[in-house]
C-alpha cells in the first residue's frame, strides 16, 4: 500500500516532508471547505433580504457556524460572514501555494540528486556493467525515465489530498442532506466503472511508451557519433527511415495515451454534470430543500467534479509512471549490483610509491562462460617497453584491461611491488595507470583543459613538460593561441597524429608508473606513425615507465624489450622481435 513512500524514501524525500506536504494540504481543504460552508447563511440572507436567526435556520449548517462565531465572542453579522469567507478563502490558496513551492523544491532535489547519484555510480561500477547497458539507454534512463519516475512517485501524495478534499466535499454535502448525498454517492460510483478499464490500460501503454524512449536515445547516440561512416557509406536515407520507423511507433503509444485520458474526460465530465442536474431536479421536485441549501449543495458538487475529474487524471499519471519507475528501478538495481568498492587499505597507503613490477600468475578471465585469458603468467619491470599483439579476438584488450585493474580475473593473482592485490583492492592500480585508447576522447575545451584532464592544480610548466615529452609542443606553440587554443568535441579540428600526441600529452602529465597504450597509431599514417613511436621509444630510454602497448603493425614495436603473443586468450610465445621470427608461426607469418 505503501510502496510510493518507501520508493520516494529511496529517491531521498524524508518522511517528514512527506507528512508536512500532506498535512498543508489537508489544512488547505479544511479552510476552503468551511470557507464554501459559510456561504449557506449568507445566501439564506441572499432570499430572504436580512439575516435570519439560526434557531429559524432551514439548516443545522447555520447553527453549528453561529456556535462558533459565540464561541470566539464575535458578531454574527452579514460583513463578518465575507470576511470569514474570504479569509478562509485565503488561507486554502496560501496552503496551495506552500504545497506547490515545497514538492517543485523537492522534486527539482531529487532529481537532480539522483541523477548526480546515478553518474556516481556508473563511473564507479566495475566494467561488466558497461558490457550489458548500452549508454543510450543509461542516458535515457538518467535523464527522461529518472524525472517521469520521481514526478510519478510524488502523484499519490497530490492523489491522497485529492480524495481527503472529494471526503470533505461529501461530508459538508452529507450535512445539507444525506439523502441527496448517498443518491450522488451512488451515480458517481457507478460513472467511474465505464473508464475504469481505460486507466487500466495506461499501465502497459506507459510502459512501452519508455521501452521507445529509450530506443530512440539509443538510436540517436550511436549514429550521431558516426555522421562520416553514415554519409561515405551513403547509408543516409536508409538511417531516417530507420529512425522514422522507432519515432512512429513511439508517436502512436503517445497518441494511444493522450486519447485514453481524453476518453476519460469525454465520458467522465458529461456523466457528472448530468448527474448533477438530476441531483437538483431530485432535490427540488422530491425532497423539498429550500433554495439557499440547494444552492450550497450544487456549488459543492459541481466543485466536486474537478476533483473526481483530477483524480482519475492522476490514477492514470500513476499508472503512466509505472514504465518510467521500472525503468529507473532496473538500471539501480543493476547498478548497485554491479558497483566497485574501493578498499583504501593496503596497497592504497603506498599510493605515492611508484610501480616497480608487476605480476600476473595463472590469471584467467570469461565473458560469460566464453574464455578471455587462460593460465596468463607475465610480468613487466619498470622502464621498459612491451607490446602485445596477436590475432583479432585474442584477449589483448582484456589483458590489458586486468593489468590496469579495470577489470577483475576470475581466478589467479596479481602481484604489485611484490604485494597480491584481491578482488576489491586491485582497482587501486587506477591511480597508477596512464590510458592512452585507439581513439583519444577529447571533450570540448581547450587544449590545456585535455593535457591537464584529471590531474588538480597542474603548472603551466608542468603541462609544456608533458607537452613537449609526447611531441606536441612542436605543433601547439605554432597554434595562434597555444594551450589556450580551443578544440571541438573529439578535437575534429586537429589531425589524427596531432590528436593522438595531445592525449599522450594528457597522460604523460599524470605521472603514472604504468603507460597503456591501446594501438595508438592505428590511425596514423607512416610518418605520423614514426614520429609518434620515436617519442615512446625515447620515454622507454629515459623514464622509470612501464610501458605496454598493443599493436597491429609489427613493424611498429620490433624494439621492444618484450613482445608478447596472445592467441585464443593463451599466450603463444614471448621475447624480441627477432626471436619471435624463428619461434612463433603467427607472428612470423604476419610481418
């Protein structure tokens, strides 16, 4: 029953503003009520032209609001009586507005709130996270799914108010006549059976109503990262109409949605004002109320029908949310499952110690149930050079993925400085790992923000070091505003060799002990290639760097202190360049 609490306690909104949200707007219904309820004296006055004597009153209504007004020492006059009304009046519309100015606070809170704790803990989740959620849909879930699911979860709040105000409304319609009363009760029951299966059905229309958002977002993050594969491949007729296809079907359940709450109005708001006037009919033919309660009565009733009207609009809100709401609940259920805990025991105490060796013994890793890496035993020494390769699908990223400890092996173990790392320590070799992939990320900015992403407080010095050790000061300092030189998301407007030296740049100014390097020239011509590599041979020479790099282009490495080949997730052979020719098949096979 109370499943919206719990929800809404999880998303962050206390208890206590749930009841305070309540409470106010309770006492907002309160004032309005009694505000309307003084309006039958006022209209007795209305008919008869001067105030009667409540003992003469047609209505026990008069007389409990004369007791009152006694009971305070206050005139009962007509004046007093609007100013009673207005004032009450009043005070419902300040309540509203309290209620109204304390849910858009929290409900701006806490989604902002979560979608800052959903980032949180996607970048702190362990990598098989990223294997199964595709970032459409963690995009789509964070930021449309995320603000439809919390608005969704604080409707029962406005639902409770809503049924509090429609009792309070038949209590007040009760007093002026019961039988009126159970009559009107009994034709509005039945008025809501006929749309009832139309709310209904907003549930699973909802639902596949967010499956297509995030489709869509989906759909749209992967293309519009690749408008040059789509526009060469001449592909882009065949991408709208693709698109066409998932935004059509996503039209169709938004129309499906808006037609059921217009169905419900169509049928709803006709019945109940039908109803009402049989009401008065029934009143005035039957039951011989005089005029003023009758008046009073359909003032009430007809302010009944927006409330009936707004509570099957919020069922149906309710029912809508579900989609959103699973959505959300699904991707932090996975999320939290899937979340890295960080030991800052110890390995972490030595965190300024710098990287010596590592080694990895008897490591093995499957993606589910498929063999990555079988019975790996390497190690790699400080200052010095070495290069994976080996056929595509041999295991050389994931390698390089557990030796980075961005990624946990199932079985075996890691040796740092001499130190076994286990399953939730080894994630501190993070801090010690440079990362240079195939393709740089580069987010819009300048090119001091991309060398200096990641590392506080960087010098001016310290960033033309790391600059000029990867090669590409040669090309900032000829740039109009140097560092200062703005660059587009993925620096489209640079080179490939200019992009790949600037995000080496990027990782040399960390300091690391440990620089990966995924295929760095694969996207580079020959000359770009040789200048790119004549830099990581003279970093191999003259740091304490450990350096690994997977290559596809042998020729590239053939100086390395180790060559590693991995072949079906086995290492196959290892040594230099000219060992590996008479010794390895693959690797001869393949110069």
């Amino acid at each position: 029953m109370f499943t919206w609490k719990k929800r809404l306690n999880s998303y962050g909104l206390s208890n206590y503003v749930i009841i305070l949200l309540v409470v106010m707007a309770i006492l907002s219904t309160i004032a309005e009520l009694i505000g309307i309820g003084i309006f039958l004296p006022i209209f007795e006055m209305l008919k008869d032209g001067s105030l009667v004597e409540p003992s003469t009153s047609s209505s026990n209504l008069v007389l409990y609001i004369y007791n009152i007004f006694q009971f305070f020492g206050v005139e009962f006059s007509l004046a007093l009586l609007l100013l009673t009304s207005f004032i009450f009046f009043l005070f419902s519309k300040v309540f509203i507005y309290a209620v109204n100015y304390v849910r858009s606070y929290y409900l701006g809170f806490l989604i902002k709130k979560n979608r800052d704790m959903l980032l949180d803990y996607y970048l702190n989740t362990n990598a098989s996270f990223y294997d199964k959620f595709g970032v459409g849909d963690f995009i789509n879930s964070s930021s449309v799914e995320m603000s439809a699911a919390i608005n969704g979860s604080m409707i029962p709040i406005k639902f409770i108010v809503s049924i509090i105000t429609a009792l309070g409304s038949m209590i007040l319609l009760s007093i002026l006549s019961l039988k009126l009363t159970t009559i009107s009760f009994i034709v509005v029951i039945i008025s809501l059976v006929i749309p009832s299966r139309w709310i209904k059905a907003t549930t699973s229309i909802g639902k596949k109503n967010s499956k297509y958002n995030s489709t869509v977002t989906s759909f749209l993050h992967s293309r519009l990262h690749s408008p040059r594969l789509i526009r060469l491949s001449r592909t882009s007729k065949a991408e709208i109409q693709s698109y066409a296809k998932i935004t059509e079907k996503q039209r169709v359940l938004t129309l499906a949605i808006h037609v059921l709450k217009a169905r419900v109005e169509l049928i709803l708001e006709p019945i109940i004002i039908g109803s009402s006037l049989l009401m008065l009919y029934i009143a005035i033919k039957n039951l011989d109320l005089p005029l003023e309660v009758v008046m009073l009565y359909m003032v009430i009733l007809l302010r009944l029908v927006p409330v009936i009207k707004t509570l099957l609009s919020q069922k149906q809100s309710m029912n809508r949310a579900k989609g959103p709401i699973q959505a959300v609940d699904e991707l932090l259920e996975l999320l939290q499952n899937s979340r890295q805990v960080i030991n800052t025991d110890s390995f972490d105490k030595n965190s300024k110690d710098a990287i010596q060796n590592i080694e990895l013994k008897n490591i093995c890793f499957s993606y589910d149930n498929t063999h990555a890496l079988s019975n790996i035993n390497l190690s790699f020494e400080s200052g010095k050079f070495y290069a994976i390769v080996g056929p595509s699908g041999g295991g050389k990223s994931t390698l390089i993925d557990v030796v980075s400890g961005y990624r946990h092996q199932d079985s075996g173990f890691i040796f740092i400085n001499g130190e076994q790392l286990n399953a939730h320590s080894n994630c501190q070799i993070l801090s010690k790992v440079s990362f240079v992939p195939q393709d740089p990320q580069i987010f819009k900015g300048t090119i001091r923000s991309h060398i200096s992403y990641g590392v506080d407080n960087s010098s001016e010095k310290q960033i033309l070091k790391a600059a000029d050790l990867s090669g590409a000061y040669e090309f900032i300092n000829k740039l109009p505003n140097g560092l200062d030189t703005l660059i587009t998301a993925n620096a489209s407007n640079l080179s490939g060799g200019q992009r790949q030296r600037l995000d080496l740049s990027r990782a040399l100014l960390k300091n690391s002990s440990l620089l990966i390097l995924d295929e760095p020239t694969a996207n580079l011509d020959h000359r770009s290639e040789e200048k790119f590599m004549k830099t990581i041979r003279y970093l191999a020479s003259n740091t304490d760097i450990i350096i690994i790099i997977i290559a596809h282009r042998l020729h590239t490495i053939r100086d390395a202190d180790k060559i590693i080949v991995l072949e079906d997730g086995h290492i196959t052979g290892t040594g230099s360049h000219s060992k590996l020719i008479l010794e390895n098949s693959w690797y001869s096979g393949s110069l």
